[in-house]
C-alpha cells in the first residue's frame, strides 16, 4: 500500500496525520459537510464549492438558501445545469417542486461557490543538477470554467470542495514539471534566478495546469512567479567560497614559510 503523501508539498505524511508536518497543510478536517448557518454557507477556508441538498434545509413549504454578493449559485436537477441563482434568497424546491420530483425520482440540489479568485500553493523540494536540495512554491488562481463539468467531475460525489481536492488535482503535474526543469539547473543558477528561467517555469506550469483545470471544468486566472528557499544553497556556496579561500591562504602561507 502506498504511503499517503502531501497534496501540497508531496512530503510523505504519517499515518492518520492531520497536518503536514513539512508544509503545515491541514489534510484532515473533522466535518465534510457544508458549514450552513440556517439556509446561508458561511464557507470555513478550506472550502471552495458546496453542494446544498433540499432535505438539508429546514423550511418546510418553500426550501431555499441565501446567497451574499460574493457568492455564485447554481441550480442542478439530477445533474443537470437549470440557471444561475443570484444574490439574495433563492428558492431550490417549491412544494410543487417537491411533489413533482417525488413522482419522477429527480433529485436538485444548489452549488455554491465562493466568489472571486480561490489560490492554492503548491510547493516541493527537489534537487539541482549538481545535486543540492531545492524548495520552491507557486500560486495557482482557480474559477469555475464549464459547470457541468465542475458538477459531473467535483460535486456529483461529494458536497464539499476543498483546497485539499484542488491540490491533489493539480499538486503533483505541477511538481514534475518543475522537477524537470529545476533538475537541469546548477544551484548557483537558482540562487540569482534569471528573469528567462524564472518566466520559463511560470509558462510552463501554466501550459501544464490549463488543461487539467478544463478536463474538471475549472479555469486558471493566474500562475505567480515560482518562489525559492535560497537560504540554503547560499549557506553552502559562501561556505565553499570561505573554503576556497582558505584553501588558497594556506597554499600561500606553506610557500611562504618554504
């Protein structure tokens, strides 16, 4: 059985643990279901996108939820995308409604999806062509793209999104792809990247993730700059510079006293 591994660092993870103990990631919460305050999702962090289902809420005529300006909401009957529900108090199933799906076996439920950009951070360790450790990490801005998509591939099995699925969508191509790249750069390269080698791995990973994100019906607004923990690599050569001269003071002082 494989271990399971970070989603957002790729660090093997202990047993049953539910923080990442390299990158601090919480990959374990104690719910899976909607944080709904009455008829409103008042999304925790984590949570990207919620599926409301009509039995959750507790009017018992007209059952409906209450969507901020913030929010998008969509209405789905058994999977398929009805109409965009807009801000304000928005009704999911009538009596009539409930009656009719009752007879035909239809089910309808409501997404909701938190509003604006949603960033996930991937990052990763790695090794330079000459061998010493590299740490880096990029920001991934994600959209809902195609919603029936979004709805058949993330919320037909599930009624809560996270930042968790999303990593583990998009955590791991990421990775290799800048693996491939990191792995034929010297580490002296990586301590003062070069503006060309810096918008290579952006690009790269752009191209990479795009059509990831349009098989799950999301979109990719932005890639940020990939980030480095240089600090280790800076320590090594000032340390084999220091060497170095040492090196050479002692040869100098050996002649000298010869």
């Amino acid at each position: 059985m494989n271990a399971e591994t970070c989603p957002r660092c790729g660090v093997t993870l202990l047993a049953n643990a539910k923080f990442c103990g390299s990158c601090s990631l919480q990959v374990r919460f104690d719910q899976e279901v909607p944080s709904l305050q009455g008829s409103e999702w008042k999304p925790a962090p984590h949570e990207f996108a919620v599926r409301i289902r009509p039995q959750a809420l507790k009017s018992l005529l007209t059952k409906g939820v209450n969507l901020d300006e913030s929010q998008t909401g969509l209405l789905f009957e058994s999977g398929r995308f009805e109409h965009e529900l807009k801000p304000g108090r928005q009704a999911i199933e009538t009596l009539p409604d409930r009656i009719r799906r009752f007879i035909t076996g239809e089910t309808a439920s409501a997404v909701v999806i938190r509003g604006g950009l949603y960033p996930i951070n991937v990052s990763g360790q790695t090794l330079s062509s000459d061998g010493y450790e590299v740490s880096f990490g990029s920001e991934i801005g994600l959209m809902v793209g195609d919603r029936n998509q979004f709805y058949v591939n993330l919320m037909q099995s599930r009624d809560v999104v996270t930042n968790i699925d999303l990593l583990k969508i998009f955590g791991e191509v990421v990775r290799q792809k800048v693996f491939g790249i990191i792995g034929s750069c010297t580490s002296q390269e990586l301590i003062s990247i070069h503006p060309e080698l810096q918008q290579r791995l952006t690009d790269a990973i752009y191209e990479t993730v795009v059509p990831v994100a349009e098989r799950w019906g999301l979109k990719v607004d932005y890639v940020s700059p990939l980030s480095f923990n240089n600090q280790k690599l800076s320590e090594f050569h000032q340390e084999r510079a220091q060497l170095i001269r040492d090196l050479r003071d002692q040869k100098l002082q050996q002649r000298y006293e010869k």
